[in-house]
C-alpha cells in the first residue's frame, strides 16, 4: 500500500511494530559493520557509491542512495523500513490532550478539549468527513476574543506534542495583544475544517488550526498552521493561508511564528485569507491590534 494513502485497508494492513524494527534494523547493522570491518575491501566492491553522494549532507530527502548490484545496499533499504515504521505508527499514535492542555495552560491560555464526530481513530480514518466536524456534545463557549487557537492531532499527534506548545510560545513572545488571551481548545480526531465549525462557535474574527501533517518517510512530526478568517462550517481551502513544515528541521518555531502572525493581522485588516492573501511577510509586520 502507498504511504500517502490511509484508508480503510489499514486495519487489515499487518504492521510491524517500531521498536521490532528498530531492533532488527540493530542488529543487521551490526552484522554489516563487523562484515565492513574484517574485509573493507570486498564490502566496497559490493556497494557503488552515487556520485551524488555529497549532496546528502545537505538534504533529509532519500538521494544518492547508492546500489548492490541491481538493487538498494541493505542499509539504506533498512533505513527506508524504519523510516515507513515511524511514519506509520505516528498515523495511529494517540494524543495525550489532557497533558496538552496542561501544557498550554502554562502559557496562560484556557483550553477546553473536544472531540470530532469521529468516534474513534479507525473512524476517523475512514471517514475524513467526520472529522471536519465537531461531536454534537461539544461545549465551545462564545468568545469576544478575535483571534482563536485550535490544536488538533490530525495525522501525526507526534508532531503536535512535540511542536504545538513552542510554536503557541513564540507566537505569545511576539505578539502578546494577539495570542495572550486568545481562545483556545484542543481537538481530537480532528481534520483542518474543524477549525471552521470550532471558530464559528468561538465567534471568532479568525481561527488558527495546529495540526499534524501526514506523515512522510524523511519527516514523521511535522506540524501544519492552517488560517481562516471569519470561519464558518462550509468554508474551503481555497480560502485558507497554510505554513507547514513546523519543527527544527524545517521552519523553525520563530520563522513560522513571524509568518502566521502576519498573515493573521493581514487577514483581519483586509477581511480575507487565503488565495485572496498573498503571504508577504518579509516585510512589515502589520498592527491589527
């Protein structure tokens, strides 16, 4: 089955699980390593190196792979195993929401945790629909805060434990009158559109959705911010702005909180994100108060 797709077919998929690989993918390479070390010379006239193979230093991205005769040296394809494992498990790993909570709490925020329509991860799997929308007994309270922060465990809830907290920190570091005080709940099961139905009941002016992006095989935690001013159950996501790739690997907690910031002070000062919003945040920030 191909990473990219996670349909009803995972349940029946058997998985092996990560710390089985790690530990096979430990001892193959010790086995290799021995056999490296007692005859260097014929281990190196089994493997071609890519010439190519520089450049990996400068990339996550699998490239430069090298070859044992027609096909991958054992390594690297060890190496894509557990990488699928780890991106596997991140899917179906479950989000602690109340520890989470406590966590954002810390930060002076009050988050409430709620539940999609989604019963449970099998279901949310399945059905993508249902996690768009929030459960019938979820209490959201009115807010006259503009601005309303929903973390959500999407794909990966690896990716929002790890992520979600510094990047709320750095957005309160550097725009107190914005987020301080802002509305705040931690959703589960949750998809993107979430955040509409949850900011129509915050009555927000614009809703912020922290998310777990799928996961791929160089990058198992990756957080996604998806923006959406005056949300409302129906919106679409051509009426969003996205910054994704949140975490030290790639757009560190600073950078992406400078780019949200701006898009959200955007959005409200000229009614409108996404297709409608271009993302110019090299420049100026803006001051919608």
């Amino acid at each position: 089955m191909a990473l990219g797709r996670i349909d009803c077919e995972e349940r029946a998929a058997p998985r092996l699980s990560l710390n089985l690989v790690n530990r096979v993918v430990e001892w193959l390479q010790e086995i290799i390593h021995t056999a490296v070390l007692g005859n260097m010379a014929q281990m190196s006239s089994i493997v071609t190196r890519n010439t190519w193979a520089a450049l990996r230093s400068l990339t996550p991205a699998r490239i430069a792979l090298g070859r044992a005769g027609s096909g991958l040296p054992t390594e690297e394809l060890l190496r894509f195993g557990l990488a699928h494992a780890r991106a596997r498990d991140a899917v179906h790993a479950a989000l602690d929401a109340e520890a989470l909570s406590s966590r954002l709490a810390e930060l002076g925020l009050s988050p409430r945790v709620v539940k999609s329509a989604a019963v449970n991860r099998e279901t949310y799997l399945c059905r993508p629909d249902l996690g768009r929308r929030l459960a019938p007994d979820s209490a959201i309270s009115r807010s006259d805060h503009p601005f309303a922060l929903v973390v959500a465990d999407g794909l990966s809830a690896l990716a929002v434990e790890r992520h979600a907290v510094p990047l709320v920190r750095a957005l309160i570091t550097l725009s107190p009158q914005r987020w301080a005080g802002a509305s705040c709940c931690v959703a589960l099961q949750g998809r993107v559109a979430l955040g509409d139905d949850a900011g129509e009941r915050f009555g927000c002016q614009l809703v912020v959705v922290l998310i777990g992006e799928r996961p791929g095989l160089s990058s198992p935690d990756s957080l996604g911010a998806y923006l959406t001013y005056a949300p409302r159950v129906g919106r679409t996501d051509a009426e969003r702005n996205c910054v994704s790739n949140i975490r030290p690997q790639g757009l560190g907690y600073e950078a992406a909180a400078r780019r949200i910031d701006w898009i959200a002070a955007a959005g409200v000062a000229r009614g409108v994100t996404g297709v409608g919003l271009k993302d110019e945040s090299g420049g100026t920030l803006i001051d919608a108060g």
